[in-house]
C-alpha cells in the first residue's frame, strides 16, 4: 500500500503489516497513462548494456520468482481491507484492484 498523501509505503503479506517506509513519493501524483514495474528497482540513469533491460535497471537485481493475484487500487485500502481480504481462504483472489 501507499500514500501520496502521507508518503508511506507498505507491505502486506498474507494479511499481515510486514513492513513500512515513510517519506515514499510524499505528495507524488502518479500520471494518466503511466506505468507500474514490479520486480526491478530503478538506479541511476545509465543502461545496463544487456538487451531488454532500460536504461537505469540492472538485471542482477531483478525478481526471479512468481507473482500472482497482483491488483491496484486507485485508492488506499484499510489495514482492515486488506486483513479481510486476505482471511477470505482463497476467495480474496476474485475481488480484483480498480486499476489491475
């Protein structure tokens, strides 16, 4: 979860608080038509010289697993959102994010 409002990122896992960051994009307004990446975090601004990877992402930091039920919300959920959410047993996968 995150908040431009408040600049505080979260991560839940099995509807957990598992960690938080503060001063994330404080006041940042995402634009339309922009886009999210997942598994790779951006640094600097030179290329990585390997094919497929942009300029600014390294290859050697990359996700290397699965990711699945991945949803977005033009809003941020409750800590109890999400806790409900996630005690669904399986069935938290069908409600879907408003954006993905």
């Amino acid at each position: 979860a995150w908040s431009s409002g408040q600049g505080l990122a979260t991560l839940w896992a099995d509807g957990n608080k598992v960690a938080s960051s503060p001063g994330v994009a404080e006041g940042h307004v995402l634009p339309d038509g922009g886009s999210v990446q997942l598994g790779q975090e951006r640094n600097g601004c030179c290329g990585s010289g390997v094919a497929g990877f942009e300029e600014g992402f390294d290859p050697k930091l990359a996700f290397a697993g699965k990711m699945t039920g991945v949803n977005m919300w033009d809003r941020v959920l409750s800590e109890g959102d999400i806790s409900q959410l996630a005690l669904r047993q399986g069935q938290g996968c069908e409600q879907r994010g408003s954006m993905v």
